[in-house]
C-alpha cells in the first residue's frame, strides 16, 4: 500500500534535538599541545522525529584543533543550530547541513554530532546502514591504525606494541616530537624492529618541528620504511611546501585541513603526498565524505582519524571509511583511549581490522541511563 503523499515527510520531521554533555575517563593521561588530562568532553546529541525513532550523534569538545568546548558547543545548539534543525525532514539533511554551516561561523564540533545523529537516524528511518546513506560501502571493514608512544619509556612501547600485534594489530603510528629528533628517531628504530618489515607504521609530529628537525627525521625514517610522516611543521602552507618537496618520505597533513580549499592548495604546492581527515575539523561525516573523494581523485591517500570520542563516533567514522572510495592510511578508532564509555559493546573492534557494523543507522544503542554516569 502506497504511503499517502507527504506522510513521509511528517514521519521523520525532526520533532527535538537534545544535548548531553558528557566527560569520560581515558586508560592512561595523554599529553597533547602542552597539556596533560586524564579524561575527555565529548557531546552526545539526540534528535527524535515526529514518529519517535532516534538518531545519535558525538563530537569531542578539542580547542586544538576544532576550538571547541563543552559549553561551546551546547550554546550555539541553544543558540542557533537547534532552530535550523528542528521541523526539517531528515531526508532533507545535505539542506540541514548547509544551513548549519552558512549560519554560524566554524563550531564543526557540534555540527558534526548533529550531522552524525541525522545520518543515524536516516539510516533508522530507511532500515539501512549508515554507509548505504552515504551512497554504498566500497568495504565491509578498513584497517585499524594503532597510536603509540609519546613518552620517553622505550621497554613500555615495545610491550605495547607487542600487545597489539598479539592482538591482530598489523598497523601502527607514532607519536613523535616530545623528546629530542635523535631519541624519536631511536623510538622509529624500536618500533620497526618490533613489528617487522610488513606492518604499516607512520609517525605523527603534531607540528613539533621546524623544517630542519622535520627533514632529519625524514631522512632518517627512510630507512626504516615509514608509511607517511604526519603534520611535522605547522600549519603554513609554505612551510610545509618547502619540506615536502625534499622529504624522502610521504607527508601527510592533518592540522592543516580544515576545509577542501586546504587539500587543493596543499596539492598544488607539492607539500603533501595525503591526508588525515578528522569530522570535526570538516564539519562533519558528510563533508568529510567530499573532501576525501575529492583527495581520491588527485591520487592523494587519505586517512580517518579520531582523537578520544566514544564507540558512537566509532562507529559512524567506520561507517564513513566503508563508503570511501579509498583510505589507503587507514583509520585509527578514537574508543580504544578509553576507560570507560556509554556504548558497552564494540564487536567491529575486535583484531586488526574495523568492520562496519550491522543494523540500521549506526548499529550502536545508546543505553540513557548508562549516559546519565557520565553527564557534567
């Protein structure tokens, strides 16, 4: 029986979007931009439409690299975005979307959860997969890329590492930049020799350096067969032009992507070989989609990468490099930092490999009053 004209539209009309502002514990304190923290913000949205099914939505609150906060980030839902999303149809989105980011200056952070929950929910409201939304899966799963390092126990990462590979762990990045060019350099050496010849491994610098240390350390790691060197100078085009055009290794930007205007720039300047992509700095799944099959077709390998979000942003970055039409630098899962989080199970974690999860929308359920342990 056919549905009667517009039904569908009031069906999945956007009834209410909520907030939940939530702070999780991690493993271990991170050192990150100078500071050290033992837990993490990220924001939870719901939207429900007008027949009551549910969409949910997570972004981390990062100053670093979307400039962001918690509080931040529930105003300008209050403020603004709440207004532009609430009566629209969810199958109306990609318009949600544009409004969203031609109403309001940055704050990709936030739209990134509302793009998150609407892509959850239209999956829910159609019974498909959040990587069908996308337009189809070009995968059923994409390879895990393990962080580690960033201090200065080299027996600690070789155990870690260790671990990993006993767990089905075959691909893995670095943390470089803390210690002196000569000890991270070292740190590489380890590393390599721990995992063999085979794995995948990449070392990230978080703009640590000048262009001297960046191209020693290059020259270095050459040897030793790394992957891509990720962001080793800040975020200047012209120096990053200037090492990537002699890096003996592959570079790859991540703090300098905020938008398609950096990747076409950065190409044309031969200051990378490709990139990571991070949904909050690009305002969303959706837009990131665009970015990267834009990077796809200037022959630029991508990556996906998360900082320290929960099993909900997890999932939807799965979902997101399963609809990719590449990501040869894989991606690496922002929950496994985690110590305890909302989502209790994450079967598409498990070995060396993310597989897309099953179910509609996002396939993960968020249980609210586990969320209420984690509210601030």
């Amino acid at each position: 029986m056919n549905a009667e004209p517009g039904s569908y539209d009031r069906d999945s009309m956007v009834a209410s979007l909520d907030c939940f502002p939530l702070r999780l514990p991690l493993k271990k304190p991170m050192q990150l931009g100078g500071f050290r923290f033992d837990s993490v913000g990220v924001l939870y949205v719901r939207v429900t439409s007008v027949s009551g099914a549910e969409g949910w939505g997570e972004a981390i609150a990062d100053l670093g690299n979307a400039g962001e906060t918690l509080r931040g980030m529930v105003g300008v839902i209050d403020a603004r975005f709440r207004e532009l999303t609430v009566g629209r149809p969810v199958h109306e989105r990609l318009s949600v979307l544009a409004d969203l980011n031609g109403g309001v200056f940055a704050n990709g952070g936030a739209i990134t959860a509302i793009d998150m929950a609407l892509l959850d929910l239209a999956g829910k409201l159609r019974g498909a997969p959040v990587a069908e939304v996308l337009g189809g899966m070009h995968r059923r799963q994409v390879g895990k890329l393990a962080i580690v390092g960033g201090g200065n126990d080299k027996a600690a990462l070789i155990d870690e590492v260790t671990q990993l590979l006993e767990d089905g762990v075959h691909a893995f990045k670095l943390k470089v930049g803390s210690l002196k060019v000569s000890e991270d350099i070292a740190m590489l050496a380890a590393v390599r020799e721990a995992i063999g010849d085979d794995c995948f491994l990449a070392a990230d610098a978080n703009m640590a350096w000048d262009n001297a240390a960046a191209l020693r350390f290059a020259k270095a790691a050459a040897e030793f067969g790394l992957d891509y060197l990720e962001q080793p100078v800040t975020a200047d085009y012209q120096r990053m032009a200037s090492l990537g055009r002699v890096s003996p290794v592959a570079i790859s930007a991540d703090e300098a992507i905020h938008d398609l205007n950096d990747i076409l720039a950065l190409y044309h300047l031969q200051a990378i070989t490709g990139a990571s992509l991070k949904s909050i700095k690009l305002s969303g799944i959706t837009s990131m989609l665009r970015v990267a099959v834009v990077a796809d077709g200037l022959g630029m390998p991508v990556g996906l990468a998360m900082m320290m979000e929960s099993g909900l942003a997890t999932a939807a970055m799965t979902h997101a490099a399963c609809a990719l039409p590449q990501v040869d630098w894989l991606l690496n899962p922002g929950s496994t930092f985690l110590a305890d989080q909302p989502i209790r199970h994450e079967p598409w974690l498990e070995g060396g490999h993310l597989a897309c999860p099953q179910g509609p929308g996002l396939g993960v359920q968020v249980d609210e009053k586990e969320l209420e342990r984690f509210l601030v």
